[in-house]
C-alpha cells in the first residue's frame, strides 16, 4: 500500500509538521542544498527548490510495511522550477537527472528545527505558500503524489526493477505543475538501501507520454 499525499491551503504554523512547498525547517546539521553552477568560468551555489518534508510520525500508522523510518524528517529538493512555469529556468529533461538537480535528506528527529527562506533581493519570500499535507492509503501503481509503492508509469519500473518509488510527483494545475505531457517525476530507492536508510543513492526519474 502506498500514501497519497493531497495538500491542503492553511494559514497555520507548519513549522515543524509535514508540508507541501513553502520553506523546510531544517537542523543545523543538514545545510540547504544546492545545486553548482558554472557560468563564464564562475562557480556559484544555486539552491534546489524545496518540494516537501515529511514528518514520518505522521505516516507511520499508513507505512504497514515499516518501509519508511516512524520518527524524524524527510525532505525532498528538486530542480522544478522550470516545471512551474519559470520557463527562465533550465530543464533537467527526460529519463535520470543528474545527481546534483536534486536532494532527499533525513534529520533522526525533529528537535531545534529552524526554517530556511530564501528571499530575492529585495528581501521578499520567493517560495510558494506552504500546505499542509492530507495523507491517506492509495494503491501501489496510483497516480497523483504519493510516496511508496511503485512508478504509474511501466517504462519507469522497467527502468528500475524492485527499487521502490519514495516520492512520485504528478501534475498539478492549482500550483501550474507540469511536467511536460502529462509527465510524472519519481525519487527512487533500491528496496535494500531503503531498508537502511541510504537516502543519497537516491535517483530521479523524469517520464512523460
């Protein structure tokens, strides 16, 4: 079984709690990544844009495989922002993104959180209002944003026999996500490095039709 994730507007504090988009409330330990970027011989950091953060007591009573750790944070980055509209941003494009267009950290507990907000330069919020997350059982093969279970797509589990899809974006026409003709993105994990929690192998698969 797998857990569909549905976000829901609110005006509360979701510091702390599971969120869709907005700012990730981080440990000191775990810095905002970032993705390199070379231009005219200049390197510079540019951080990934923050998709959500999973607070995995939340969905420990839906995980009945206890595939996913029952306490701490997970989060999840990714370079979408051509995908929301900001066509000024380059594309990772189809088939496996490189390793440095996204990120899926952990934090083992959810104590002395502070929120990372990025602002542009005149010092305003650029990231979209944060929503709190409704989750609730799907099956395995389901469309939509889910965690766990496998790709909707077949091509993709083609691609990646018995790993498990950790985190599936669909498209979404409330926050102008579109991932090219009707495409899906999926954060993948072998079900071995899953078990033991190697969440930096994992790998992400863009599929459109």
């Amino acid at each position: 079984m797998a857990i569909r994730l549905q976000g829901i507007p609110t005006d509360d504090n979701l510091k702390g709690r599971s969120k869709l988009w907005g700012s990730p409330d981080l440990p000191d330990t775990l810095p905002y990544p970032e993705m390199e970027i070379v231009e005219e011989g200049e390197r510079y950091g540019n951080p990934l844009t923050f998709i959500c953060q999973i607070r995995c007591e939340e969905i420990a009573a839906l995980d009945t495989r206890h595939l996913l750790p029952h306490q701490g944070m997970l989060y999840f980055f990714g370079e979408v922002d051509y995908f929301l509209g900001h066509r000024d941003y380059a594309s990772p494009g189809m088939g496996e993104w490189s390793a440095d267009t996204f990120r899926v950290l952990y934090a083992p507990n959810c104590s002395n959180l502070h929120t990372h907000t990025l602002v542009d330069e005149n010092g305003s919020d650029i990231a979209m209002k944060a929503e709190a997350i409704r989750f609730s059982p799907c099956d395995d093969n389901s469309d939509g944003f889910k965690l766990l279970g496998r790709p909707f797509f077949e091509e993709v589990e083609a691609c990646y026999p018995g790993w498990v899809s950790l985190l599936q974006l669909d498209c979404d026409d409330n926050h102008n996500l579109q991932f090219y003709d009707s495409g899906m993105l999926c954060f993948l994990l072998p079900a071995a490095d899953l078990k033991t929690q190697r969440f930096e192998v994992t790998r992400c698969f863009l599929h459109s039709l």
